[in-house]
C-alpha cells in the first residue's frame, strides 16, 4: 500500500518538529528561499514533508523563539504553524526535571496529600486568633500554616495588612512547629518573608501575571528550599499561560513551584468565581509541577468549599489550601465567609485522606 505521506530520505524524522502548513499544496521555491532565510537567521533549518496531496515543512532546531514563529506566521502564503515542542524548557512533563520532587515541612507532594491550611488575614489587633487558628489547624491535620500579612484588596480602602502580622505568622510557626505560607506582593515582601523564614511564597492571582515580580521571586529564593505557590490567574486563559509563569521563577534555578488553581472568572450566581479544580488532570498532563487547589477562594463560601476540595482531590489534586479560623465571624478579610470552623476542616481533611488513597490505590 502505498504511504500518503513521504518523508525525505535526508530527514530524521522527529515527532517533536514544529511544521509550517502552508496554504497551498506547496510552496513556490521562491517562498521556500524565504522562509528559509527566516528560520535560518534563528539556527534553524527547513525540511519539507512530501505528502500526495500537500507538502508540508518542519522547522529543525530549537523553534521556541517567538519572534521567528510571528515572522513565519505574518507570511501571506502560511495557514498556520503546528508548534509541537512544549514552550517550556524547565516545567514541561518530559523536561529533565520530570522526576523533581517539591517537598515541605516533611510532605513530599505527589506521595502525600498535602493540607494548607489558616487563615485569610492574620489581625494584627487581635493576634491570638491566629495563635490559636494556627493550634487548631495543626490539631485537624493540615501540615502548612497559612495566613495573610499583605492582603491584595479590591477597595484602597480595605485593610491591606500589617508587618506585625509577619511577626505573629512567625510567632505561630515557632509555637505549632508548621511552616507556613502568605501572600508577597512587593519585593520588600519577598526579603522580609524570606528573612523571617517562610517556606512558602504565595503569589496572587492579581499578580500571577505580574513578572517582574515573578523575575523577581525567582531570583530571591534561588539557592534555597524555599517553594512557591502559584495561583491562577482570572486573567490567564490557554492553560500554557499559568505553566508559563511558573517558568518564570523556575528559570532562576529553583524549580519549587506549585500551581494552584483558585477559580476562574465566574459565570454564574453563586460561586465567587468558577470552579477550576477540573482542570487538574490537564495540568498534569503539561508539567510535573504538582498542584494545590484552593477551594475557599474558588466557591467564596464556607458551606461549598468541602465540595470544592473533595472534588478537587478526585480529580488528582496533590494538596489543598483551605481558609480556616477558630471563630469566623471574628476574622477580618474573608474569613467571616469563607473560613471553615476547625471541626469543619478536620472532617474535611479526613475525607480527603479517604479519597487520595482510593485514588493512589487504583493508579
Ligand atoms: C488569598 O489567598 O487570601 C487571596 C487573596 O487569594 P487570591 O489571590 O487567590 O484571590
Ligand atoms: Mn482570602
């Protein structure tokens, strides 16, 4: 039978080529000289793929340069460029850090199902909340304190947090023995977070798209354990975009990152924004980087967010960060309706457990 595609003897056919679909059934060789010229000022050769009916062209070298795809892409003659190869040299699933393994506070994410949990914003005014959030977390099984210093608000003004709540975070970390995690939003942030021995930087989603601050988070914990969670977000639309800001802390040299999808722009009454948990298994298949979902900023209420976290968890979450409070209605940003009671979460955390195993078991 004959073949309906012939790859030139002089190819070495590699799954993994970007190729140049052009729109006719081939390119005139004056085209060819072109686009020829193109790749070549970029390192990269063409190499025509002859089929019966249409000859398509793969580009051989490292095509993850944008300016050479758009240049490609703005020619009359092309319909559009297959680009094959993954953009991301350090998250990708098949990068050499497939088998990178983020670890903290003794939980190893991908074996362990790993809780956060604490409260929105820690209050300055009245420190023994947290303290006592923070006995109460630990008590229900979460193994990562979180707990918000610098609070990203929508109104200038909300409170926007407090350095003492850097202090009491510390304070809390030191009494329960839980590493903990809060929200930078500046590079004095980073510096006085890492000072004080944070383990884990949260970035926002108001600021995942931020990256200068991303650049600038990469560089401040190259060289040390510290990890980072990533929310996704409302902003960020073909899922390569959350795995692009990822790389970019990476590509300082400490690939500790963690995605954590936190709902996406709401489409319905209900829910503060759409659950995103779902898309989990699509990450998965992308990076090895593993994921934390966050259920309390995606539902915004407390009586939906174990739903949210179950669910999350079957679809394959490695963690969860929940917002949690000794007394909800005393907190202030969101925990007076998203915070979970302790007894809530630690019911939750069980169930969670419950359904991580099944999943582990049956994979
Ligand atoms: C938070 O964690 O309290 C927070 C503000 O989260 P997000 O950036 O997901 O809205
Ligand atoms: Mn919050």
């Amino acid at each position: 039978m004959k073949s309906t595609v012939e790859i030139s003897a002089q190819i070495p056919f590699n799954s993994s080529l970007p190729m140049i679909l052009p729109k006719t059934p081939q390119l005139t060789s004056e085209q060819i000289a072109e686009i020829t010229a193109i790749v070549g000022e970029f390192g990269c050769t063409l190499q025509p793929i002859i089929g019966t009916v249409r000859t398509i062209y793969a580009i051989v070298g490292d095509e993850r340069d944008e300016l050479m795809i758009n240049r490609l892409e703005g020619l009359a003659y092309i319909d559009r460029i297959d680009r094959i190869q993954s953009p991301f040299k350090l998250m990708d699933r098949r990068s050499d850090l497939a088998n990178h393994r983020v670890k903290i506070g003794g939980v190893t994410l991908g074996r362990e199902l790993l809780i956060m949990a604490g409260q929105c914003t820690i209050d300055p005014k009245n420190p023994h909340y947290f303290i006592e959030t923070a006995h109460a977390v630990k008590e229900a099984g979460a193994q990562v304190l979180r707990g918000g210093v610098w609070k990203p608000r929508s109104n200038p003004y909300s409170f926007q947090g407090d350095n003492k709540s850097l202090d009491i975070l510390m304070d809390a970390s030191r009494r329960t023995g839980l590493p903990v995690v809060t929200e930078v939003m500046e590079p004095e942030h980073i510096q006085l977070a890492l000072d004080a021995g944070v383990t884990v930087l949260q970035v926002g989603a108001r600021n995942a798209l931020n990256y200068s601050l991303l650049r600038q988070i990469g560089r401040a914990i190259a060289g040390r354990d510290t990890a980072v969670l990533l929310k996704r977000s409302l902003h960020m639309g073909p899922l390569n975009e959350f795995i692009s800001a990822g790389e970019y802390i990476a590509a300082f040299g400490n690939p500790n990152v963690i995605l954590c999808p936190r709902g996406t722009t709401p489409t319905m009454d209900g829910y503060r924004n759409h659950p995103d948990e779902s898309i989990t298994p699509l990450l998965k298949e992308k990076t090895w980087a593993p994921v934390v979902v966050d259920p309390s900023h995606s539902v915004g209420k407390a009586i939906y967010v174990p739903a949210c976290a179950l669910a999350a968890v079957a679809y394959g979450a490695d963690g969860l960060v929940i917002e949690a409070h000794v007394s909800p209605s005393h907190g202030i940003g969101d925990d007076p309706k998203q915070a979970l009671t302790p007894a809530v979460l630690a019911g939750l955390i069980t169930q969670a457990h419950a359904i991580h195993s099944l999943r582990q078991s049956a994979s």
